[in-house]
C-alpha cells in the first residue's frame, strides 16, 4: 500500500504522532467534513510514479506522509508571513499540487494543510522540528524540501524580507548555514530569471549561477557542479530517501533545468575556444 493508502486508510499508528500527526489529522477531518465521499480501495491502492526502492519500505513512506505534510502546511506558513497570501503565491502551491498530478481527494487535503499553516496558532517550530527527525538527515531530500518552500517565496519574483526571515529560520534549523542558504538562493533565483532571460548575454550569465560557478570557471569545474547538482536532484534517489511518489515530476523537472543551463554553459566554452 502507498503512503497515501496508508494515510487515507486512517493506519494513523502507522503514519505518526506529534505535531505533524495533529495537523495531518486535522486536514483529514476537514477531508472527511467537507462531504467528500472515502476514496475508493483501487485509489487508495494505486501509486505514483515508481515507488520507492530500497530500505525499509514503512520508513520510507513514512517521511514520505512527513514530506507532503511538512510542504504544504510550511508552504502557507511561509505565504502568510508578510501578512498577506498573493495571488502568485496561491498559484504557485497550485503549481506544485499540479506538477505532482494529484488526485483530487489528494488535492483538497494539500489545500487543507496550505490553509492550516496560514493560521496563527499553526506550530511552526514544532512541525519543522519533527520533520528533520522524520528525515533522519537525508541531505539531498531536505535539500528539496527547502527548494520548493524558497520557490514559494520566489513566485513573486523576489522574496519579501519577512519571507525570508522565516526561511532563514527554517534553513538554520535544517543544518543550512547563511552562506549554504545564500548560495541555495542565488542558484533559484538565476533560475527564476534564466526561464524568462531576454538577452543571450543575461542567460549565459544565470546559467553560470544555476550551476553555482563563478563565469571564470573552466569546463572541469563547470562539469564537477553539474555532476554534483545533477546526483543531488535525481528523481530516483530522492524518492528512495523518501521524496513522495507524486514529486517526481518536479525533481525531473529540475534536472532538466540543471541540464539546459549546463548546456548554455558548455556551448558557450566551446565557442570560446
């Protein structure tokens, strides 16, 4: 059974107490509140994308429900954090819901846990807390998770100072340091600007920047970033550690983004030559 059969199944012993255990709950009772008839066994049954593979398949979709939980309530959490919840933000988590393909019982409790971070009494540090114990350190998945919460924040088009105070937060009680979050947002906001670029030299200028990479760096060290970001982003690993089945569309997502600012890049040093 997936993660999400386990969860609308109600094997709450199964999925987890605590914090992220009561707001999950409280997002599948609006669920089941809202007149929404229970999914049926071939729904609940059904999985997406290839699964994950290898180690112990509970823990796995474990911080699997931890992730789709933690994401979506953080991700209003985070919109509300200036005070107000902007149409591009709003849009967004409707991008990350449709990226993920979700059913739409999975969908109207995604939008449940997106209007219960924007509550006053949403228990921000104690969510994020029990998701990097549900997380055990898995660096790349966590990684991840940050990358999306920053793309919220993003959506406008830069972060607002009170956004990005909570995710400074948020990344230091993840194990980021200033400089790693820094640089994690320089990398998505080239890549913001590299989908939208109007002029070559403004593109190849991003590019280096969503590599990482200094524009002196040579093609040894263009490929060394590449191949980092690349093992970092790739779908299969991330569901493996836990990254949920329906996110798969957006890790692959990234890669190709990741690859075509490569690309950019490596054409560029060739004509250079």
């Amino acid at each position: 059974m997936s993660w999400w059969g386990k969860v609308i199944g109600g094997t709450f012993g199964f999925v987890m107490g605590g914090p992220l255990g009561a707001v999950l709950g409280a997002s599948l009772g609006n669920y089941f509140d809202g007149g929404m008839d229970r999914i049926t066994a071939d729904d609940a049954l059904s999985g997406r994308g290839r699964g994950a593979g290898g180690g112990d398949p509970q823990a796995t979709e474990r911080v699997q429900t931890a992730f789709f939980t933690a994401v979506f309530s953080l991700m209003g959490y985070i919109a509300k954090a200036d005070g107000t919840v902007s149409k591009n933000e709003i849009s967004l988590a409707q991008q990350v819901m449709g990226q993920m393909q979700l059913q739409p019982p999975q969908k109207k409790l995604a939008i449940s846990l997106f209007e219960q971070g924007k509550q006053p009494a949403f228990p921000y540090e104690q969510v994020l807390e029990q998701f990097k114990r549900e997380c055990h350190r898995r660096q790349n998945l966590i990684q991840m998770f940050l990358e999306i919460l920053t793309a919220t924040s993003l959506s406008d088009g830069e972060i607002d100072s009170a956004e990005r105070r909570v995710l400074e937060s948020i990344a230091t009680s993840l194990g980021y340091g200033r400089g790693d979050y820094d640089r994690l947002v320089m990398r998505m906001s080239a890549q913001y600007r590299f989908n939208t670029d109007e002029t070559p030299a403004q593109k190849l200028s991003d590019a280096y920047k969503v590599l990482g990479v200094s524009a002196s760096a040579d093609a040894a060290e263009v490929k060394k970033a590449y191949r980092r970001l690349m093992s970092q982003h790739h779908p299969d690993k991330l569901v493996s550690k836990g990254l949920p089945e329906e996110m798969m569309e957006m890790a692959t997502k990234k890669t190709q983004e990741i690859k075509t600012a490569y690309e950019s890049v490596m054409e560029h040093l060739t004509a250079s030559r």
